[in-house]
C-alpha cells in the first residue's frame, strides 16, 4: 500500500512539555517523538472534530450574512 503524502512541521512548545513528552518515549509509550505528536494531534482532532465544525459553520454563516 503506497505512503500517504506528508508534510513536516516545526513548532515551539513549552519546555516542560517537551520533557513530558521525551519521557513518554524513553519509557517506550510512543517509538519516537514524531510517533508521539501525530497521535496527539489525531486525538486532539477526534475529540474536537464536533466543535470544529460547529465553529467553522457559525464563521461561515457570519461571513456570509455580515461579510467579515
């Protein structure tokens, strides 16, 4: 099965979280740090995915209604 498309991003994150998340590592939670952020992400956006939408739907009637 071919790879999907990836991107690389690069970000600042608050010291102690990065120490956070190099433990989980190290006690072998996640293989890498990659492994760690991408599953974070795809939770984070899992469990938001709802009001996401509803925000994206309200900008986009305010938008349409108002233009702004």
């Amino acid at each position: 099965m071919p790879e999907k498309p990836t991107t690389t991003i690069q970000t600042e994150i608050p010291m102690g979280l990065f120490l956070e998340a190099q433990n989980l590592v190290k006690q072998g939670w996640f293989r890498n740090m990659d492994e760690l952020v991408l599953d974070a992400l795809r939770r984070f956006l899992e469990s938001h995915r709802e009001d996401l939408m509803e925000e994206f739907i309200r900008q986009d009637i305010e938008w349409g209604l108002y233009g702004h």
